[in-house]
C-alpha cells in the first residue's frame, strides 16, 4: 500500500512544492518509509537540472571513511561532466549525498548520465529542463525541509509515500522513478506488477537499465522506451494496461504533460478532482482536500482509464 | 440470550456484555453481539443498550480538527445525551467515520468521507452531502444511508439489509458480496459489480462495467442502462409485474425515478449453473461418516 498524488495547474505557475508537501504528508499513513516527489519548474531550453545521490541514506552511518568516499566520487562526476563539455552552473548539496546541478549543455544528455552513472554508488535521479525530482527517507514535512521544497514554483508535479513491501527502505528503491535516459519524464506507482521478471528481462535485452528491484522501475523504464520510439504518451499508458499484469494505478509526468493509466480491475485506488484551471489526483480524497478544503466534486476513475492532461 | 435479561445487558460495559453473550466461555458457532428481531413483535425494536435519542434533538460537530476517532466518539457521547440528530461538518474526506452506530440516530454529513463511511452500522438514516471513498456502508445491517455526489469502489460491500443510496456513479465492484437488502445507483457502475452476491437487490439506473455479477450465488441485479459484459453464471431474466411494482416504490421513495419510467430495466440474476453444495456443513459430514 502506497499513496500517489499528483496536480497540474493549466497554463500558469503556482506553488507546487507546498501543495505536494500538503498532499503528500495527508497521505503518510499509506506509506512512511519515504517520499519523493516530481515537481516541474518553467523550462529552460538548454539549462539541465540534474539531481543526483552519491550514496544511500544508510551509508552516512558507516564511519569517517564515506565521507572521502562521497568526496571522491563527486570530484568523478565532475571530471565526466567536465569530458562531455558540460558547465556547471551551480552546485548545491540539500544533504552531503544527495546533488543537485544545474548544467549548460548542448550534446546528448543520454551518453552523459550512463557514463556518470558508471562511478559506483552514483545514480542520477532525474536530468531535465524542468523536472526536480526529490526522494528521501522521512514523511513529506522532513524531505520537503530538507530540500527547500515549500517555496517552490511549478505547473505540476507527482508524488509518492511508500511502504516498502517487495524491497528495500533506501532511496534507490522509492519513488518517484525518473525514466532514464528520457529528460524531464518521470513516474509514480501504487500497486504490484505480477510479469516483472519477464519484462524486466525484455526491456533489459533492449538495452534498458534497472537501478533497483522495485518493480515500479519498470513502468519508468517502460514508458521511456515507448516514448523514445516515438509512442505518444497516452499510448503508451493505453499499451501498458495489455502489456502489464499486476494490480496498479500509475501517474506519469512530462515536461508539459500529466497522464495516468489504471489496471484492468481497478484495484488500486485513485480520486480525481477536474477544474477549468487545476486537476489533482490521489489515492485518497483527504490529500486533495489537504488543498482544496472548499466543497468539490470528487470521482473515481474506472478500470482500463487512461487520461492525459496538457499544463 | 435467555440467561440474560435486557436490563441487564443495559446497564452493563461492552466488555461485560461480550462475556454475558457466551462469546469468551463458548465455541463460536454462529454467534455475535447481532441480536435476530421477531418480525411478529410489538416492542423491542433496538438493542436492549441503545441510547434513548430525541430526534428532535439536534447538534452539530466540527470536525475540522479532530481525528476520525474523536469524531466517532463525540457521536457516541452526543447520543448518550439524547441527541438524535447529529450533524458532521467539515468532514474533508475522513475515514471511517459514523462507523458502528447500532441504534436509531438521524446523521448528516456535510461534505464527503473517506474509506469505510458509516460501515457496519445498524438502524441510523445517514445522509452525505458529499462524496464518499471506498467501501462506503460496508456490511451495513439496516438503516438508510444516502449520498447525493458519487461513491468509491466496493460500495456496500458484504451488507446485509437497509437502503444504500447514490445518487452519482460509483466505483467498481458495488456490493461485492451483498447479503441483503437494497443498493441504487443514480449513475453508472464499474466493473465487477455484483460480484459474488449471495442476496438482496441492486439497483444500478446507468451503465455498468465489465463481469456484471460474476459469480453471484443469489439475488437480483437491475440495470436501467447498457452493461459493458456479464460475469460467469450471470444471465438475464424476464422483468415481471411484480419488480416494476417495487422498482417504481423504491426509486420514488428516493425521488430517483427516470424520466422514461421502468420498463427498460434489465433484470440480472445467478443463472445457478455454479451451484455445487453439499447440504452440510464439513464439520457436520464429520460427524455423521
């Protein structure tokens, strides 16, 4: 049991990172272990936001030695940055193993983050013109501290709390999942996915890389090889209800577009709030009344739904 | 029961009253705190530990800074104090709330409720304003509960008698399990509704999803408009005089009646290919080979 939310404004910026911290911490009792979020700033072509995380939460407790460990490894990804031509613009660390960079770049992004993800321990969570994607230990308020999250501006976002059943309490192993090497896609996912070996095997023989066990992971890499063969993103939603097994209901975010698909028997549960100017979703009702406490008109989508919605 | 008086068990704690049932000292057979009413009585309508509520007596809670167990206590207490119309404002989506009422009590909520919204509850007439989550009036016993927005899946699960009202669409799997008594539907239904049915009636004056009834081992389902596909062992069956007589009583008795009457109604029973019982129960065919 997970909670999912997400919210798209539609054609202007709001306060995203506080409306997701307000959803997401009314959603902590489906799932404390962690919290991620995916949330959209205004694009700028060419500038890359790349969040990334040098070692898990845990590590930090294993003595003096990781934090030369840390060191090394991010003097690394900066020597790679530095090979493919990339500019480091600014540099900040929200904790001393999670990154964040923003990058002026102009060759493939794609060759880049495999190549940085090769130092051990690396693993970028997210590279994209808008997309900030933000997951740690701790319920909504404590990562939404850490990572100056209640002041920040977007069109939309998703977000996740997670109870770890089929793997790890770590970072690498919570939501949201970037699509790699996709810029700004990413996803969030309740639910269990019942032919994962197999397609993980399928997607991994297409050359696709797994980070962790989880088997949300596979809808992320899922959706970015159907995107990068130039699959529209409803379709693919509307494909991964065949392709997939499992129970699941599952958001997806692009750079201006939020989708999300549900599981041939419904069996996970989402809320869906439709204005003229805002679309919010969860997994309950309470979290959409986290930001909208006025009365509303809530419904549930039916099985086999798939909606996508343009900010 | 008959060792125990009824004012005895109305002047006893919960816990007392667990014990005076035979629940801790007996095996369990068939027992619970349900008390079975003679259709043919004149008096004893309630539990003999019902609070005497005053319909006329009316309050109001906000609920805005409580949690869902302080809600439900506070119901508790108000009754306690002969309220017997009880009003929850600001629900914003909490759960379980008015969970386990078994006593008569006029509730109103205004808003909409989370998972498990007045489930299990025995005698109250509900009405919501708002929407409600996901198992809404599970395993209710009697009472009536009304929601005027749409509801979640599982609406009515496992419930055994009374009157659950929407007036909007539901979610999946609508009375999944139903026991007895009565669903309606203003909207469309989704998929697997009906599912595993052992009796009562459902109501349903939209579309319906996917496996209508699959599996059902009883009871009728209506569907006023087109079903996506029927479950295993669901068939249609001939709308008599009879259920238009009682599709007209119920739908106007909620002023739900389409405006094209009830004749297009397509009534949806267990086609009884499944059944395969024996008349025993195994610890029974124990006894006997």
């Amino acid at each position: 049991m997970c909670g999912i939310a997400g919210l798209i404004h539609k054609g202007k910026s709001a306060n995203v990172g506080f409306e997701m911290t307000a959803m997401l911490q009314a959603l902590k009792h489906r799932g404390p272990d962690s919290t991620g979020y995916a949330v959209y700033g205004e694009p700028v072509e060419g500038d890359y936001v790349m969040r990334l995380k040098v070692a898990e939460a845990e590590d930090m407790e294993r003595g003096r030695g990781i934090h030369q460990v840390i060191a090394d490894r991010i003097t690394e990804v900066e020597t790679i940055l530095e090979e493919h031509g990339a500019k480091i613009k600014t540099k900040e660390a929200p904790r001393e193993y999670s990154l964040r960079y923003v990058l002026t770049h102009s060759g493939d992004t794609g060759e880049m983050a495999s190549h940085i993800e090769e130092t051990e321990g690396v693993e970028i969570l997210s590279m994209g013109n808008g997309l900030e994607l933000i997951k740690d230990l701790g319920d909504a308020s404590v990562v939404a501290e850490a990572y100056g999250l209640n002041d920040f501006n977007g069109t939309h976002g998703i977000g996740h709390t997670r109870m770890a059943t089929e793997s790890d309490v770590d970072i690498k192993s919570a939501h949201p999942y970037w699509a790699f090497p996709y810029n700004d896609v990413s996803v969030v996912h309740n639910g269990q996915i019942t032919n994962y070996w197999i397609m993980r095997r399928e997607m991994e023989r297409k050359g696709h890389r797994f980070m962790s066990n989880c088997d949300s992971e596979l809808l992320a890499v899922y959706t970015a090889h159907n995107l990068a063969n130039g699959v529209s993103l409803e379709d693919s939603l509307r494909q991964s209800i065949q392709e997939i097994d499992g129970v699941f209901t599952y958001l997806v975010a692009t750079k201006d577009q939020l989708g999300m698909a549900k599981d041939t028997m419904a069996a996970k549960p989402l809320v869906l709030y439709e204005s003229d100017d805002l679309i919010a979703m969860a997994s309950e009702e309470v979290a959409i009344r986290a930001i909208l406490p006025q009365e509303i008109d809530t419904t549930d989508p039916y099985d086999e739904e798939v909606r996508v919605w343009q900010a | 029961m008959a060792s125990v008086s009824d004012a005895e068990l109305k002047n006893m704690t919960q816990e007392e009253r667990v014990t005076a049932l035979g629940m801790r000292t007996e095996q369990l057979t068939g027992k619970s705190l349900y008390v079975e009413f003679d259709p043919d009585a004149e008096e004893r309508f309630t539990y003999p530990w019902a609070p005497d509520v005053d319909f006329n007596k009316r309050t109001e809670i906000d609920t805005d800074d409580m949690t869902n167990t302080e809600v439900n206590q506070a119901i508790r207490a108000k009754m306690a104090e002969g309220y017997g119309t009880i009003v929850l404002q600001n629900p914003r989506g909490k759960h379980s709330l008015g969970v386990g009422i078994l006593s008569k009590l006029n509730l109103i909520i205004e808003g909409s409720t989370g998972y498990f919204g007045v489930g299990l509850i025995d005698g109250p007439n509900v009405r919501i304003t708002g929407r409600v989550g996901w198992s809404c009036g599970e395993n209710m016993m009697s009472g009536t509960v009304l929601v005027e927005k749409n509801a979640g899946s599982t609406f009515g699960a496992a419930m055994r008698g009374g009157d659950l009202v929407c007036r909007g669409s539901v979610g999946s799997r609508t009375g999944i399990d139903q026991k007895g008594g009565t669903i309606i539907v203003g909207g469309d239904v989704g998929a697997l509704t009906g599912f595993m049915m052992q009796r009562g009636r459902m109501i349903i004056c939209g579309n319906a999803g996917k496996n209508l009834g699959d599996s059902m081992y009883d009871g009728t389902i209506f569907v006023g408009g087109e079903t996506k596909s029927y479950g295993v062992d669901a068939v249609e069956a001939e709308l008599t005089d009879l259920d238009k007589a009682w599709l007209t009583r119920k739908l106007t008795q909620y002023g739900m009646m389409p405006d094209k009457g009830v004749d297009h109604f397509t009534k949806v029973v267990a086609g009884k290919m499944l059944w395969n019982y024996d008349n025993l129960e195994p610890n029974e065919k124990k006894l006997i080979l």
